[in-house]
C-alpha cells in the first residue's frame, strides 16, 4: 500500500517531535558522592540529603529536569560520568583549569576556602594569631598545607587527624586551640557546639564548587545554569545556602 507523500512527511514531523519530546523527560541520573556532611550525605532512612542534594532538586525543578540521584564514590565518580552511567556530578567538585581540560563546568554554586574554628572566647581574628598555639588539622588536606607552610611541616601544635568530626570533637574538649579545615564542613559542624565560633582569614584563597558535565554537552550545561541564575535571582539560593551554613550567601563569579 502506498501512502500519500504528505502523509509520509507528517508522520516523519511526528516521530522527530516526538522523540524530542521523549528526550526532553529523559531521568538524568545524578552522581554524588554521599560521605561529605553537609554537601551530600546518607539520613538514617539511606535518602541522600546535604547542601548539593537541595541545590540539584531547585536548578532540575527551575530547568523542568527529571533526575535521579545515586550515590556514586568519588574515586570512581569522573569514569562514571566518562562512561555514562551518570549524566552530571555535583559532589563538591572544585573548579581547577585541569579539569576543565577533560570536563565542563557550571557557573559556581558555592565558594569554597579555609576556615578556622575556635572557642567562642578565644582571641584569634586570623591564621597569623595561632602561633605557638595548638591547632588541629585533617592528614594531607589543605589545611594541613597552610598551617605547615605558616608553622612548619614538623612543628609539634600540628595535631593530625583522620576527619574534620574527629578535630571538632577535640577543640570541643579543649584539646586544642583551634581548627583550620574546609569552610562548608567547619562551618557545619561548628553548629553542633555552642561554645565554638568561625573565624575567617582574608587571605586564604578563594576556590569554586561547579557541577560537572561531559565536555561539549552544551544543551545539558546551558539548562543547569540556566536553573542556576533563576535560584539565585528568586532567593531560592540563598535560603539553601542559610539552612545549611547559617550565613548569608556569597557574591559568587558569573564565570
């Protein structure tokens, strides 16, 4: 049977709308990696929550995104997204040039650097006032860099520890002086202690948090920071950013 050729282009018309259509609702699965309270962690019904969590569900919600959120380790979490067992990745990624090399990057959706946890009546305004005071750090992070850079590599306040918690737990005991770690997870778990304040360093470097894309998947990444800029224009952004830090959010970059 042969069919009119207007009727053959129609349905051509209608299988590419279509299929347009049905990538359009395609579930983007969403890789993070849930052992970095507060961005993206397990609750003790095993949903994955955390700062990065509510970000993704208010940028897929502003860009009309389906997405689904697996909880995907960070030593394999880049060939995950290579191999395409996952669409995007936010998991407190920072924005380097290396990266960008093989990987696209949103705008920023938070502004990582160092921070310092004290005693609420403690004296320190900066990294120069913890000489000759204790000051603990977790093994191998930046903070461990800084502070054995500022006091020297074998300096004996260098007291090392296995996970920002573990540190907190001391300073809380009074067993050290202060703390220099991440600011999300300081901040955060600052909160927990009454008696604990934050102190920020002007000269610690700023870095970014960016979600990840493979690289040319410009329509993806345009709709994420399309999603991105409408958070950050309604306040949606900034109410995130409070619940979690109990701070006011940040300027961050365009770029």
């Amino acid at each position: 049977m042969k069919f009119p050729v207007k009727l053959l282009f129609s349905l051509a018309i209608a299988a590419v709308a279509s299929s347009s259509a049905f990538a359009q609702a395609k579930e983007l699965v969403v890789g993070s990696s849930a052992t970095y309270r507060p961005f993206a962690y397990e609750s003790p019904t095993k949903e994955i929550v955390g700062y990065d969590i509510d970000i993704i569900k208010a940028i897929a919600q502003k860009s009309g995104l389906q997405i689904k959120i697996v909880n995907t380790p960070w030593t394999g979490i880049f060939a995950a997204l290579n191999n395409g067992d996952v669409d995007l990745v936010i998991s407190g990624v920072t924005i380097n040039e290396k990266r960008k090399q093989s990987y696209d990057f949103t705008t920023p959706y938070f502004e990582a650097r160092q921070l310092i946890g004290v005693h609420k009546d403690s004296n320190v305004n900066g990294l120069k006032d913890l000489a000759g005071k204790k000051v603990a750090v977790v093994t191998g992070s930046t903070g461990d860099d800084i502070a054995s850079r500022e006091f020297g590599k074998t300096s004996p306040d260098i007291k090392r520890f296995e996970s920002t918690p573990v540190a907190i737990a001391e300073l809380a005991n009074s067993g050290v002086d202060a703390v220099i770690g991440d600011n999300g997870v300081i901040a955060f778990r600052v909160q927990e202690h009454k008696q604990l304040k934050t102190v920020s360093d002007p000269n610690f470097p700023k870095e970014y948090f960016g979600i990840v894309v493979k690289q040319g998947n410009k329509a993806l990444l345009d709709k994420l920071n399309a999603g991105l800029a409408a958070i950050k224009a309604d306040g949606t952004y900034a109410k995130i950013y409070k619940t979690w830090f109990q701070a006011e959010a940040p300027t961050l970059p365009a770029q």
